[in-house]
C-alpha cells in the first residue's frame, strides 16, 4: 500500500524541483523472480529479474565454485562496476575467474547503471532495494548463498561498496573500494557527482533533491557522514595521491586523468575520519595512478586475501 511515507517522499521531491507535483505510483506487490538463466559455462551464470524495485527486468552475472550445489551455504563476494559499464565489466578485465577458481564462495556482479545506480532514488529507480533487497534474497534462497557476504566496487561502485556498508551495519564483513569516491558534501563533490546522473537540468534531483534544500537526504547516503558504521567491517581503501599517468598506464594514456584526482579528493577526508574514530582501514594510496582498468585489477588482487579470510574461504 502506498503509504504516508510515499506522500511525504514525493512532496520532498516536489519542493526540491521548485513545484510541480510528483506522482508516484503505489509499490508493486509482487516479489522479484529469475525469469531467466543462461549458463555460459560451468561456473558462470547469466541471471534475468523481474525486479519490482526497478519496475523492470534486470540482469547479473554469478560466479560458482567447484563443486556448487543448492544444499550447501556459500560465503558470497558481491563485485561492482563503475559509470558506464555494466554487470560483465569484472569478468571482461579483471582475474575474477582465476581468483575464485580455488575458493570456496560464490561471486555475484549486478547490474549497476550508469549513473545514481546505487541508491534509492526519492523518484526513481530503487538500485539499493534491488540489489539487497531482491538480488540478495533470490542469491540466499535458490542459490546457496550464506549470510557472510563481502563487497567490493571501483570507481561509482566504490561509493556503492561504501554507502551500503555503512547503510546496512554488520550485513558485509569485508568492503572495498578501489578508486572510489568517500563523500559526496566535501565542497564542489555534489556539483560533480550530479553531472553524472541520467536526465538534465531538474531531473537531476530526482536522486536524493538539492543539496542544500535536502542535506538529511544527501548525508544520508555520505560515506564521510555516515563513517562511523563502516565499525566492525574490514575496509581497504585504494586510490592513487593524484591522476598523474603511472607506472601501469600505456604509452598513449592521457598525462594526467581528473577523475582519479576527484577521488582522492573525496577519500581523503573519510580516511581521516575513520582514524579519528579510531577505525582500522587498509588504505593504499599509491604515488601515481589513472582511473583505469590496470589499478583496479591490482585493487582486487591486493586485497584479496583480505577478502578470502573475511569471507573464510
């Protein structure tokens, strides 16, 4: 039933784009399913949802181990992409097969967006409900997956690796971000953040409303705001001290990459807050480094044993 909950979001967000009324349609009832299952091999898996959150079918790709079956509970690793990517980008360029191969556990890779694809939109599309909500539960009741689970993203999947920590306390006993973005009020970050989310001009408040206008709403969903319930889970942090080409970059890779320096920009002052509460981090900061695919394939190998052991497997 829609309830007064669903009025007041949708007046907030009438007052955010300045009038104009909103209307939102009541939550859909019916619960999320796997309409489809395409195996491209022996431990990958393709699923398709029909998600009521997104009010469409969605897609992930799920990594098996050895020896899967349906009785057993397995620890789960969720891996996420970045803007402009999609659920096949870690199977595509880094080692995941390679590295789970030997492991005891299960990877999951959803289907993120491009842009605001993980959070609960005020109107819009519910990528946070999906993911832990549905994918979470169909992965827990028809695939095996155990209650300790782990997640790790790059880039936009960073801050969503963060922000569902730190929104769902003690739900991931491992959280990762390599070449995330901490915080999203940090001066000149919402300016930033918002030119990559879908629609233009006023559409873009449909996430989370104006910064200034909706502050609960955006520190809500602020790794930096929110730092003090990332205590309790194992945390790496990775992200290079400026955007200058490194020693992984190629020949023909840009001299300087704005997007990494934007990151550090914002993981600075997370990583001060988390030592300030006295909350251990592994952090790797390294001297040089763009935001691309070679850095964050050394993310997750560097921090896979931390994983591993997070995860027991």
């Amino acid at each position: 039933m829609w309830q007064r909950r669903d009025f007041l979001r949708t007046a907030t967000v009438q007052a955010a784009l300045g009038g104009g009324l909103l209307v939102a349609a009541p939550a859909e009832a019916a619960a999320a399913r796997v309409v489809s299952e395409r195996r491209l091999g022996p431990r990958v898996r393709d699923l398709t949802i029909a998600s009521p959150a997104m009010r469409r079918n969605m897609r992930a790709r799920l990594i098996l181990p050895r020896g899967w079956n349906r009785r057993e509970k397995w620890p789960l690793l969720w891996l996420l992409h970045g803007g402009n990517d999609d659920y096949r980008a870690w199977t595509r360029e880094s080692e995941i097969m390679r590295l789970s191969a030997a492991r005891r556990m299960m990877v999951v890779m959803p289907e993120g967006g491009s842009g605001g694809g993980y959070t609960d939109w005020m109107s819009g599309p519910q990528w946070e409900t999906f993911h832990l909500e549905e994918l979470r539960g169909i992965l827990m009741r028809r695939y095996g997956a155990a209650r300790r689970q782990a997640v790790a993203g790059l880039s936009a999947g960073g801050y969503g690796a963060l922000i569902y920590s730190a929104r769902h306390p003690g739900m991931f006993a491992f959280t990762g971000s390599f070449s995330g973005y901490g915080a999203t009020l940090v001066p000149g970050a919402p300016e930033v953040l918002l030119t990559g989310v879908p629609g233009s001009g006023a559409e873009k408040f449909l996430m989370w409303g104006q910064p200034q206008l909706n502050r609960d709403v955006w520190e809500a969903h602020d790794p930096l705001s929110q730092a003090h319930r990332l205590r309790g889970t194992r945390l790496y942090i990775s992200c290079a001290r400026n955007g200058v080409k490194g020693p992984l970059d190629s020949e023909t890779t840009h001299a300087a990459d704005p997007a990494e320096a934007f990151c550090l920009y914002t993981t600075r002052p997370l990583l001060a807050r988390l030592r300030r509460l006295k909350i251990p981090v592994t952090a790797d900061i390294y001297p040089r480094g763009t935001h691309t695919w070679p850095y964050f394939r050394r993310g997750l190998r560097r921090s896979w044993p931390l994983i591993t052991r997070a995860l027991r497997a």
